[in-house]
C-alpha cells in the first residue's frame, strides 16, 4: 500500500497558494488595465497642448502586491510643466509607492486599534508580504486628517439634533497630562434601516481651535445648513457648564440632561433600594421630571451609603437645577406646531463617545495633540463616508484626459502589445488551397 501514500498539502497550504497565485493574476490584470488606459489617454489627448517626453516604468504596492507598470511622461506646452495624465485620470499620485485602496484599508486598520504597530502585522497578515511599517501608516493616517473634507451642498432642516461630550486623553511628554476633546455629534433624526433605528445623515465636530466650542460649532452647523430664525436646536449633554451654555448662543435651542448620565449617578445613590430605583427608571423613561423629583425627595439622607451621603444632596440640587432639562423635548417642539412623529428620545452622546474611548484609551496609550486629533478625525469620517475620503488637487482638464465610459472587460481582452516570441498554432496556407503550391509544399517539407 505504500505505493498509494502521497505527501498531501494541507487545507491552509492550498488555500494560502491559491491566494498567492490569484495575487500574481490579478497583478497582471492590473498591469495591463493600466497601460491600456494610458495608451487611451495617448489617442484622445489634445496634441496641440501635450507633447510625449517619455515613457517611465513605475511600481505600487496594491492588495495585489507589487504591481509595475509604464506610463507615459507629457509636456505641457500651456504651462511648461511635465505631467503624468494617467496619474491625474485615476487621482493618483504615481510616485506614492502605495495604492490609495491599501492606504485606506492601511488607514481602516489603524482606527480599529489597538496600535499602529497591530495594524501593520494585521495587513502583512492579511496580504502575505510587509506592506507597510507601522510608522508609515501612522504618517499616512496624520496626513489623510490633515487634508480638507470635500465641499458638501447646504440642507435645509427644521429640527437639528446634537449629542455632545467630552473626550478626556493622556497626553504624553505634556506637563498638563491630558485633554479634553469637545465632540459633538449632529443628525436629522431617526430611520430605519431594517429591523435597526440609526440617526439619520449623521455628522461630526472636532473642535480644535483655541475659540468657543458653540462659535466652532455654529460656523460648522452654517458650512452644511441652512440655518434660520425657525430653526430649532436640540442639544443633549452631561450636564456639563460649557454645554449648558448652548442656549445662549443660538435662538431656538432646547438643552436635554444625558439621562445615561442620570441614571448611572442615581443608581449609585438609590440602587440598593428597589422600590426607589424602579420608580427612578420608570421616570427617566416616560421623561417625567415632576415624578423623578417627587420620588428623590422622599429619600432621606440616612438611606444613602455612607460613602455617599455627602453627594447627595448636591447632586438632588443638581437635578432640581436642570428639572426643566429632563422634561420631553417634543412637548416644547408640538407647541411650536413641529410634527414630532419619528422623534425619539435622546441620549446616544455616551454610545458615540465609547466608539472613540475604545480606540484612544484602551492600552493605557498617552497621545500627542496632533495624534489624538489625526485619529479622531479619521474615525469620524469612516464613521459618516465608510470610507477614508481623500482631497484630490490638481485634477486633469478635460482636454487632457476626455470623460468617457469605459469598458474594464475590454480593456483586459483587447491587446495591447504585439505577443514577441513562439505561438503553437496552425499556419493558414497549409490548410487552403495553396497547400500543394511551391511553398505549401516547402513548408510540409520542414515537418520532417
């Protein structure tokens, strides 16, 4: 039987080959989809205005691997620059050695945490050779966050919701040893998208400059509104006195008490008496202030811990303070004549603020201002785009490379080199007629 034992490969060498092997093809693919497009861009372009110089080779890393490729070098009689017009055609900085869909993954990966350096060895994994360190991807990352959003058309909204927070980080080689980052978190509502509710257009502030937050927020809220006198603002926060101060600075603002925030510091206070807690929840929930109140002052001060008696009698003033706060925002809005129909309570600033904690705290990591920022706002615009969105300058006239459609599967079947060295076929004149004349019967002759 030993004549039937064969040395098998296992599951993963087949599937880790195969993977390799379609690397190299489509590898090849890519190679000749770019070309090809090049070779367009030769025919089409305007001959008057851009002369061929040169013909460069060229590599980029891809998901694919390495992937090297010529394109051609033009001169631009217009403005005496040389330019490479595919480059321009893709938005793609030929001589950035790294595709822009592996830096987005690259980018993707990072976001994700729990390091940089986790990210690197997460796509060496994934791709099969070291793509990138974890130095350059945190490069990438910082210039990417850098770089302006693109220009987005003003909406109209009658009702904007906000759910804002702070975001406390450990700063490093920074005698004040941290900061806070000032999010808020701005929507339309709420939607369905099957079974789940999401908010609806969704969008996020960072605010970084050394002004007021609500300044900051309210040239935000104008790039991307179109904000007026019948407006209304419904801002939901901690607590917190700079966000309390949102009411002063826009017209029609309604400022909601967290109550994520209010039930947790309650229960520390009330959770150990269940009938008290029960009434507690039930309060929060039906956004009944008058009812909350009415409960905790029946709470004497000898039913609180002992570790926490001193607080609770000012944080029951805290509460009396902002009663108005914990009241249904929705009452307010249908006195206006606003139809609340779909509005739903708030009180998501806590979840969004933990997608961000998850990535800067976790690991005990310490940040530089610009690090901590750069990630925010990368994480805020895969958030709101799904994707890494990136500013192309420089784009192409359309004298340079015409806008027309075109077709990838042709690009790959069409040739775009004549084929050098031997094809096994069948020569045509021995097959017709001509196959008795003189040199049919010559080359007959050279079979043997």
């Amino acid at each position: 039987m030993s004549h039937f034992t064969t040395t098998m490969p296992t599951m993963k060498e087949i599937e880790q080959w195969i993977f390799r092997k379609m690397q190299e093809e489509f590898a090849r693919a890519m190679k000749q989809v770019l070309e090809a497009l090049d070779q367009q861009i030769l025919e089409q372009r305007d001959r008057e205005r851009y002369r061929v110089k040169d013909e460069r080779e060229t590599s980029v890393n891809t998901v694919f691997g390495n992937v090297r490729f010529k394109r051609r070098l033009y001169c631009d009689r217009r403005s005496g620059k040389h330019v490479y017009l595919l480059d321009q055609l893709l938005q793609f900085e030929g001589r950035g050695k790294v595709s822009p869909h592996l830096e987005e993954t690259a980018i993707a990966f990072a976001s994700q945490g729990p390091s940089y350096r986790d990210s690197a060895k997460r796509l060496e994994q994934l791709l099969g050779y070291n793509v990138l360190s974890h130095q350059a991807i945190r490069e990438k990352l910082m210039e990417r966050a850098q770089q302006p959003m693109p220009a987005v058309k003003r909406r109209a909204a009658r009702v904007l919701f906000v759910e804002v927070d702070g975001l406390y980080t450990k700063l490093q080689r920074s005698k004040k040893g941290g900061m806070e980052n000032a999010i808020a978190v701005v929507h339309e509502g709420w939607e369905k998208n099957g079974k789940r509710v999401q908010l609806k257009n969704k969008q996020h502030y960072l605010h970084t400059s050394g002004g007021d937050f609500w300044e900051g927020f309210g040239d935000f809220l104008v790039e991307r509104y179109e904000i007026d006198e019948n407006t209304w603002l419904v801002v939901n926060g901690d607590g917190a006195a700079w966000i309390g101060e949102c009411t002063s600075y826009f017209h029609q603002c309604l400022y909601m008490l967290d109550r994520f925030h209010v039930a947790r510091d309650l229960k520390r206070f009330v959770g150990h008496l269940p009938q008290v807690w029960e009434t507690v929840r039930r309060s929060l929930a039906k956004q009944d202030a008058a009812a909350l109140m009415a409960v905790l002052e029946g709470v004497s001060e000898q039913e609180i811990a002992e570790e926490n008696r001193k607080d609770w009698k000012p944080y029951k003033r805290f509460l009396k303070r902002h009663e108005k706060h914990l009241d249904d925002y929705r009452k307010t809005l249908q006195a206006k004549g606003i139809d609340t129909s779909g509005m739903r309570p708030m009180g998501s600033a806590e979840s969004q603020m933990r997608i961000f904690a998850k990535r800067t705290k976790r690991g005990g990591y310490s940040w530089s201002e610009r690090g901590v920022r750069a990630m925010l706002r990368t994480m805020m615009r895969i958030q709101e785009a799904g994707t890494v969105v990136r500013t192309v300058e420089g784009q192409a006239s359309k004298q340079a490379t015409p806008q027309q459609s075109i077709n990838m599967r042709q690009l790959l079947k069409n040739v775009t080199q004549p084929v050098k060295g031997c094809i096994a076929g069948m020569i045509r004149m021995l097959q017709g007629p001509k196959q008795s004349s003189t040199t049919g019967m010559a080359l007959k002759a050279l079979r043997g």
